[in-house]
C-alpha cells in the first residue's frame, strides 16, 4: 500500500469514528428525553453537547490536514 492509500483509510475510519460519534450524540439526547430526573437529564445532554462538539471539532481538523 502507499502512503496515499494508508492516509486514505486512516481518514474513512476516523470520519466512520466521528458519525458514530454524531450517532450517539442523538441518542443520548432521545434517551434525555425519557428522563424524570432533572440531574441526569441535564447531564445526559450536556454528554450530548461535548460528544458533539468533540465530534465536529475532530471533522473540521481532519479537513484541515487533507
């Protein structure tokens, strides 16, 4: 394999990483959503909030380095 190539899969399996990230996100918010207890809802969403912004951050330096 060359360099290009290796390059190449380490990206689709970072961007894999990051919608599965993005996935989650969304679930933890629907699963906040379920919740009676005020505590571990807001700390369900703000889960939500970091895995996201982590997520999007993670995706905008992954585009940069191309």
């Amino acid at each position: 394999m060359s360099g290009m190539s290796d390059d190449s899969g380490l990206q689709s399996w970072i961007m894999d990483r990051i919608l599965e990230a993005l996935d989650q996100a969304d679930l933890a918010r629907a699963t906040a959503n379920d919740l009676d207890d005020h505590i571990l809802f807001s700390a369900t969403i703000q889960l939500a909030e970091d895995l996201e912004s982590f997520a999007r951050s993670l995706g905008a330096r992954l585009t940069e380095i191309e």
